[in-house]
C-alpha cells in the first residue's frame, strides 16, 4: 500500500531523515520507533505531504503521492494526532463530518456513517451537540479517530495519538481502538516512542535513530534478534504489553 525509496528531508544543518526506504503492506499496522528527533514524525508527516521530501519518493497503492495535489491526498488519508486534534469551535458532528463533506457525501450519508462510528467507539449520540472541552481525553481521542476513519480511507497515519493521556486510560483506549476490525483492516503508520505501545500493536517496527531505520521486522524478530547494541538497549527493560 505505501512504498517509501530513499527519503530524505533536512533542516537547514540537521539531517532529520537520511536515505529511508520501507514498504507497508496493505492492511498491516507499522510502527515508527524512536527517541525525540530520530525522524519518525517528519517521516509520518511526509507521507500527507505535511511536510516535502528533499529527494526520494513515496508512492501509495502505486501512485507518486507528488503526482496528486496535497488537499486531494490528505482527503484520502485518515490523520491522527494526540488529543484527536479537534477543533474547539466544532461540535463533534461537525468534526466527524469534515472529510465527507469535503467529498460531497450526501447529508443522510453523512449522518449514518457518523452515529455507525459512534456505536462502534462507544460514544453516546448525546455527545453530537457537544464541544471536545466537554469531553474526557479518552472520548476526544475516540472522536479524532472517528473524524480520521469517516469517509473509509485506505490509510491512517497516527501521530503519538495516546500521548495526551494518563497511562491507565491509554491502554485502556488504545486496546479497545485497536481492536475494532474497521480500523484492523486498515493500513496504519503509528509513529510512537513508548516501546511497550510498539510491542503491542504493531506487525512491523521499524526502529529509527538519527534519521536511519536501524533495524525494522515483527516485535519478536527485535526482541528475539536485536541488530546491535542500540537496539538492544532500546527495548531493554521495558515494561511488555499484557495479551489475552
């Protein structure tokens, strides 16, 4: 679905992606893992061409994303960020609405998507009227993904969505997102630093440091055959994601 070849983006003295190149399968859910400033956001964020590559490509289900324009790609691609990233002006219908209205869905169309994605993320319909203030983290978080998963895109790229929450509540949140099958058949790109995160919703890590991918495979293939010591030390004495 997504195949990146020789990325590189740089800012002014500093390299923030060097050379990268990886492929996402269809349907598969990649993790981007790192430190601060090892080029996983930057990466995320060319994908939407939030940001431009300096040289190399990036081509989704086969199409050079530099051949589309920059507003009708991103219409395509679900974008998660922490907190849901929600405008305070816009009530929850309206922020849910926003991509299928900018596809000139009809307005039953839009409505019946919109309370299908409530009653598959557990939020009352009450909630339509309401403001992101009016909200707990964990319902803002539900709407971002929502607003992301509404017009059906093939792609959603997540930005550290669980950031903004405490721990208790961002296990408990991304456990049951992630496991909605709409969103399980859904190519996702995860940029996260938190290794137990990685560990439990990832197929693939791609480990990054310095802008490079130092090692990328399964979870088991890093834990169980880190490439060197970086890896290594990075995954050491992490608290493991609880399964079952």
């Amino acid at each position: 679905m997504i195949d990146i070849a020789h990325l590189t983006r740089q800012f002014g003295d500093f390299k923030a992606v060097d050379d990268l190149s990886l492929s996402v399968a269809a349907g598969e859910t990649l993790v981007l893992l790192g430190t601060s400033g090892c080029g996983k956001t930057t990466t995320l964020r060319m994908i939407n061409r939030l940001v431009e590559p300096d040289s190399g490509t990036i081509c989704i289900d086969g199409k050079d994303i530099r051949q589309q324009s920059a507003p009708d790609l991103r219409r395509r691609i679900g974008y998660v960020i922490q907190d849901g990233g929600l405008f305070p002006h816009y009530t929850i219908a309206d922020a849910i609405a926003t991509v299928p209205k900018l596809l000139d869905w009809t307005p039953d169309d839009i409505d019946r998507r919109t309370r299908e994605l409530l009653a598959k993320l557990q939020l009352p319909e009450s909630s339509l009227s309401r403001y992101p203030a009016e909200l707990s983290g964990g319902q803002r978080q539900r709407v971002g993904l929502a607003r992301a998963l509404a017009a059906r895109p093939p792609v959603v790229l997540m930005d550290e969505p669980f950031g903004a929450l405490d721990p208790f509540t961002r296990r408990h949140v991304r456990r049951e997102l992630f496991g909605l099958s709409e969103l399980s058949e859904t190519t996702v790109v995860l940029v996260t630093h938190d290794v137990s995160e990685a560990l439990e919703l990832a197929d693939r890590i791609a480990l990054m440091d310095k802008g490079r991918i130092v090692q990328i495979g399964t979870p088991d293939d890093l834990l169980s055959n880190p490439a060197n010591d970086f890896v290594r030390d990075f995954l050491d004495d992490k608290p493991r994601p609880l399964h079952g």
